[in-house]
C-alpha cells in the first residue's frame, strides 16, 4: 500500500470514529434528558461560540418553579457527558443569580441564564 492509499485509509478511520463517538454523545445526552423529563418541565440553555468549549445545561423544573434535576454537558470533545451540578440542586428558579452560582465560568452563566429565560 503506497502513502496514499495509507493516507486515505487512515481518514476514513478517523471519520467513522468521529461518527460512531458522536452517536453515542448524543445516545447519553437523550437518555438524560428523558430522565430529567420525568421530574418536571424542562428548559435547556447552552452557550455560544465557534471556538470555545461549549457547556448545554437543562434544568427539570416543578410546578412551584423548584429545580428538582439537572444535568450539565461541557467540553470541546464527544467524550463530554451530562454530569449533575449539584449548586442548582432544590433552588428555586426566580432565585437564581448565575453571576453568583458560577463566578468564574462564564459559558456556564450564559446557558444557566438561557436555561432560566427559556427563549427559543
């Protein structure tokens, strides 16, 4: 096999791996999701940016604006996995400044305060 034909093999590896990595990404962030669904109403914030990690948060809400679950998903790479962020655990909605839960994260402030919003 010339350096070519390597070359090309060893591209289609790398992408069928991306493939088969995000599918399962994206497995584990549906399957929370549907857990954190049976809790409440759900309402999903993630922050922006082309080249910055990414952070999605979606919040399980009660009738009485109450956090009863959570999940946060940051990271730049398919290996990321939704994670509870214990902070937001048993708080009311209205009472939640992300300025003041999360000083130093400001991707996590963006969709905590999307999250709270609710904005489509």
């Amino acid at each position: 096999m010339d350096a070519v034909n390597t070359l090309v093999c060893v591209a289609f590896v790398a992408w069928a791996g991306q493939t088969v990595l995000g599918w399962l990404q994206i497995n584990r962030f549906n399957r929370a999701l549907a857990s954190l669904s049976d809790n409440g109403r759900v309402r999903i914030g993630r922050s922006s940016g082309r080249f910055r990690p990414r952070v999605v948060l979606a919040l399980a809400v009660n009738e009485e604006g109450r956090i009863c679950g959570n999940f946060v998903m940051k990271g730049i790479t398919v290996f990321s996995r939704p994670v509870t962020e214990y902070r937001l655990a048993d708080k009311m909605l209205n009472d939640i400044c992300p300025g003041t839960l999360f000083p130093g994260n400001k991707a996590l402030q963006e969709a905590l305060t999307l999250a709270i919003s609710n904005k489509r």
